[in-house]
C-alpha cells in the first residue's frame, strides 16, 4: 500500500516537474554565445594572473621550505649519526677506564695483601725469635737459680742443722764436717728428686 | 522558474555593462567564481608558504599539493615536464577549485561552461604543438607515423592519428563539462523532487540527492585530476617523442 503511494507520488511528481521545466524556455544555457566573449576574457584574466602570481611568487617559496626541511633533515640525521658515533666512543672509552681501574685495584689489593701478609710473616718470625731468646733466658735463669738455691738450701741446711745441734747438744761442732754431712745427703736427695 | 534544471547554468551580469569596441567583457556570475576560486588558491598556498620547518596544517595541505603534482608530472611526462610545472599546478588547482565551489548550494560552476573548458583545452592542445614543434622541429610530425605499421595500412592510420590528436582538445573540454553539467543537473533534478513530493515521499529523491552531492564531490576532484594528467600525457608526447 505504501509502496503504491510512494510510487503514484513520484510518477506525478515527475509529470509535474515535466511540465514546470517544458513551460520555460528550454535549451542549454551553455551555448548561448551572448556572454561567450566576456567568459573568456575573465578566463585568460583571472587564470593567468593565477599562474602568474603562483609561478613567480608562492610555488618558489613552497618548493624552497621543501628543499630546505630536505636539507635540514639530511644534516639532522648527520649530525646525529656524528654523534652516536662520538657516544660509542665514549661508552668504550669509559668500559676501558672501568676495566683498568678494576685490574690496578686488583692488582693493589693484591700487592697490599702480599706486603701485609710478608709483615705479619716477618713479625711472627721475629717474635718467635725473642720468644724463643726469652725461653733460652728463662731457662738459663732456671738452670741458675736451681743451681743457686741448691747451694743456698744446703746453706741454710746446714746453718739449721747447726743451730738445732747447738741448741741439743749446747756446744759448736765443726761446721765443716756438718757441712760435709749435709751435701753428702742433700745431694743424695737432689738425685733422688731429679730422678738420677 | 528555479524548478528547471538548467536554470543554475544561466550567465547574468553583475554590476554594470562593459564593453570595448563593442564586445561585452561584462563582469558575470561566472567571472565573479573564476575570481573566487583565484583568489582562494592564491590565499590558501600564500598561508602554506612559512618558513617553519614544522608545518602547520595550511602549510602541509599547500605542500602535500606541491608533492602531488610534482610526482604527477615526474611520473607521466618525466623530468624534462619540470618547467611546465607552474602551469599544470596552477591549472588543476584552478580547475579544483572550481569544480569544488560549484558544489556549495546557490553558487555557480565555472567549469560546467564548454566555453570555459574548450578555452582551456585549446590553450593546452595548442601550446603543447607548439612545444613539439620547437623541441622536434618537423620532426613532430613522425607522432602521426607509429612504427611497425605495414605500409598498406599507413595512410589510413596516418589520418586516423590526426583525426585522433585534432579532437584531444574536444575530448579535453568536453570531458569536464559534461561531467560537471550531468552532475549538476542531475542533484538538481533529484532537489525539485525533493520539493514536488513534499514531506511524504521527499525522503527518497533527498538520500539520492546526498549520495549524489558525495559523489559529485568525488567527480570534482576526479575531473580535475583527469585533466592535469591528461595535460601532462600530452605534454609527454610533445616532450618525448616516442613513435
């Protein structure tokens, strides 16, 4: 239904618009020559002072910001390629810098280890040495004093001895058989105690 | 009166009569959009024409132009098509802009005009002869001789040749205007349609009218791309000489 109004609306419409446009006067506008003459003046006029001005004054300027951004690029990209270059340089430079300085410090803390451990070596040794001085001393002081003591015991022995006979008997005996006596057993003793 | 298709076509004067010697220069309608269009090319690349290395969008619009047309002449007439670049710019772009202000509702299309477009076209067929007759002389003349043609049948491809480049101006013109004056005519028939059926049956005549008003657009652009290109086939001709 609705399709047949669309359809009758149109086909009247048409018929409608057909009489409207064949009541006027028909024919292409195009060619009536009475402005003809006054087209192509205004033409030549307008389209050359277009090519004109365009060919001396702006497609110079368009084509010289094309040449010059061109350019501008190109030396960009040079420049940045210079220094990308310059960067490398430098990045193996200062890898070199870094790898020597880690060998010298190792190489220092080597040295240094060495020179420590030689001082310690040489002071352990020196200290042994004293060490070993101050037992031979000490054992010689030993040897002495046992010897020295030896004689002061029998000493004080036979100064006892005496006294002790003085004071039971009331009367001095000769010291020197008492000392005689006293060594003779002390000496007994000593080899008894020294294991001898 | 405005329901005849053919109305939008009328030339009419503006302002007052001008003649020398008694041939009528008077400024029309269609003067008053050749000058529109001129002077738009002119103030869109005169805005493109900064000196930023950054372009801005009038900028890159006015040298994506320049490139186009550029690679357009390189591609099809080579690089001895170099010093007619100015010309072949500054008539597509005319012709662009021409086509392209015809499809603003009301206004008028320049290019819709045979004598405009057989104007032109008799310009490029003329200036391009000349060109190959100074490049080659009379030698020019061996474009109508293709090689490898039996001897019998010479004399008929020798006219049929001729025949062929006398009408390239007719070809040339016709091309452009007609399409611009179908074009026209027909958004303008589907618009009275519009009118007649009213708000019931309107719709259908108004979808073809804005399908038509996209692909009028596209033909604009197309027409003034086929006829730079067609120049520039031309002036490949003229330039070098192949036959």
């Amino acid at each position: 239904m609705l399709k047949k109004i669309i359809f009758q609306f149109l086909a009247l419409s048409f018929i409608f618009t057909y009489n409207a446009q064949s009541a006027e006067s028909g024919g292409m506008p195009q060619l009536n020559p009475e402005f003809w003459i006054s087209q192509i003046f205004w033409l030549v006029l307008t389209f050359g002072l277009l090519f004109i001005i365009l060919s001396k004054f702006i497609l110079p300027k368009i084509s010289n910001n094309l040449e010059t951004r061109k350019s501008q690029i190109l030396e960009n990209i040079e420049t940045a390629d210079k220094q990308r270059e310059e960067t490398e340089k430098k990045v193996k430079e200062f890898d070199k810098i870094i790898n020597d300085t880690k060998v010298e410090a190792k190489n220092f803390f080597n040295s240094e280890r060495q020179k420590v451990l030689d001082d310690i070596n040489n002071k352990r040794l020196s200290l042994e040495k004293d060490i070993e001085k101050e037992i031979i001393k000490a054992d010689e002081e030993i040897d002495q004093l046992k010897k020295t003591s030896q004689e002061k015991v029998i000493k004080i022995a036979i100064e006892t001895s005496s006294d002790l006979v003085k004071q039971l008997i009331g009367e001095d005996i000769n010291k020197s058989s008492l000392s005689a006596i006293v060594e003779d057993l002390s000496k007994k003793e000593m080899e008894k105690h020294n294991g001898i | 009166m405005a329901a005849n298709p053919m109305y939008q076509f009328n030339v009419y004067r503006i302002g007052p009569e001008i003649k020398i010697s008694n041939i009528d220069i008077s400024f029309t309608n269609a003067s008053l959009f050749m000058v529109i269009s001129s002077l738009a090319i002119l103030i869109i690349f005169n805005l493109g024409t900064k000196r930023s290395i950054i372009p801005n969008k009038i900028q890159l619009l006015a040298e994506l132009s320049y490139s186009f047309i550029s690679k357009m002449i390189s591609d099809t007439a080579g690089s001895k098509a170099r010093p007619y670049f100015s010309f072949i710019f500054s008539l597509f772009m005319f012709v662009l802009f021409c086509n392209m202000f015809g499809m603003i509702p009301y206004s008028f299309t320049v290019t819709s005009h045979i004598i405009v477009t057989f104007v032109l076209a008799a310009f490029i067929f003329i200036g391009v002869t000349i060109i190959g007759f100074i490049k080659h002389g009379l030698g020019y003349l061996k474009l109508f001789v293709p090689s490898g043609v039996p001897m019998v049948l010479l004399p008929l491809i020798v006219v049929i040749e001729i025949i062929s480049y006398l009408s390239r101006p007719i070809s040339l013109s016709v091309r452009l205007f007609a399409n611009m004056m179908a074009g026209h005519t027909m958004m303008k028939v589907f618009g009275g349609f519009v009118v007649s059926l009213g708000i019931v049956g309107g719709w259908l005549p108004l979808g073809f009218s804005v399908a038509l008003t996209g692909l009028e657009i596209l033909v604009a652009f197309l027409q003034a791309y086929v006829f730079a290109i067609l120049t520039c086939i031309y002036l490949n001709d003229a330039l070098n000489l192949h036959h």
